[in-house]
C-alpha cells in the first residue's frame, strides 16, 4: 500500500457526470464548505480575485474525474502515461489523502475542490481529528503488509503510528531541502513503483532513480543525490 497526498493544484477537466459515493463526513464537510459566501470562503482559505472565482466553482460547479487526473502539481507530474495505464496497481495499491475525502483510492471518481489539513477554524474539531480514525481504519483493512509513505509531513500526521498493522517506511532526504525538489522525487517514486509493480519497499533498497539514489535503513527509505 502507497499513501501520498493530494495537491492544491487541480486539472480543469470532466471525464465523469455522473454522482459519486462519497462518506457522511465528506458530505457534512461540503454542505459547511457550500454554505460559505465567497467573501466568507476567500477569507477561510486565504485565497482571492480570480483564483477565488475558481475555487468558489469548484463547490458550486464542481467538475468530476478519477482522483489522479484530476489531481496536478509537482508529484502528479511524474507519473508517465504507461503508469497511469496500470490501472490494476493503482487499484490495489495507490491511495490519497486528502481534507476532503479522508483517503481515496487513486482511481476513485471525486469532485473539484481546494481544502487544507490546516485549515479547520470553521468545523467543530480539527481536520485531523475528524479524519484519523476513518484514515487508519482503512490502512489497517487493506491486505499488504507494508505501507509506503510518500505523502508530506502536513498529510502524513493523520496516520496513528502506534496502531498501524503494517512495516511502513517514509522517506528521509539527504541535503535535499527544495520543496520543488522533493515533490518531484516523491512523484518519481510512485512511477517507479507503478511500472515495477513493486509491492515490497524494501526492494527500493540501493535503486536510482534519475539523479537520486536509494537507502534503506530501518524502516527510513534515505534519499541523496548521486
């Protein structure tokens, strides 16, 4: 199983008009997030002028694709089109996690949207709070028995480190502090991944990828440059 976060930065299409299943607690949080005037919501996620405009469409006009199209941004960038073609893995392996979904699978069929963990000042808890146990519930009910962490630090607070049934391993970059950077290497991972079909992490042990290469110690995946 392979966790990463979703992005700010969304593809403008619509391959779906159909509904989607979604959770009561997605639900509740797009009724409180619809209810948002658009001074209230630019306020909430400090955002405004035309991107505003978008993200207050994104609730009101939503557009619908498979999680990882929609999705754009650094990670997703890396993602070749002959890993997107592995729908199999993807299926079985690939999860997202996201403020408003919790965590989906990387071929679920969701909306446009624009949430932060970090924003929560107008729900009755923290997003965390209202995720974490969704979250690990659903790490802990999936069949692998290794879990790779590619999401950031700002996602990957919603796993419960103490609970989890599985070896995991996240990553641990070496003199590697650009954040461009490290999006672009979390990406290259998952490609790597996809087209290897490779379901044990520690097989990432002594691997290069582009300018990089790969250490594992422990359950740390240590990552430099050549």
């Amino acid at each position: 199983m392979i966790v990463i976060n979703a992005s700010k930065k969304i593809n403008n299409n619509n391959n779906y008009n159909n509904k989607y299943i979604q959770s009561n607690q997605t639900t509740i949080i797009k009724k409180k997030m619809l209810s948002l005037s658009k001074v209230e919501l630019g306020d909430f996620l400090k955002i405004k002028n035309n991107l505003l405009e978008q993200v207050f469409n994104y609730y009101h006009k939503p557009f619908y694709n498979e999680a990882i199209y929609l999705y754009s941004g650094t990670m997703f960038e890396q993602i070749n089109q002959e890993a997107l073609n592995n729908n199999n893995y993807l299926v079985n392996n690939v999860y997202i996690f996201s403020a408003l979904y919790g965590i989906i699978n990387a071929v679920d069929v969701i909306q446009s949207y624009r949430l932060d963990f970090t924003k929560s000042n107008i729900f009755e808890q923290s997003l965390y709070n209202y995720w974490k146990e969704y979250v690990n519930d659903m790490i802990n009910s999936h069949p692998s028995k290794q879990l790779l962490i590619l999401s950031s630090n700002e996602y990957t607070k919603l796993i419960d480190f103490k609970t989890i049934n599985k070896e995991y391993f996240s990553l641990e970059f070496i003199n590697i502090k650009n954040s461009y950077e490290r999006k672009k290497i979390r990406g290259l991972i998952l490609n790597y991944c996809i087209l290897n079909y490779i379901n044990e992490y520690n097989n990432l042990d002594s691997v290069i990828i582009s300018l990089y290469v790969f250490k594992i110690e422990k359950n740390k995946i240590l990552i430099s440059k050549l």
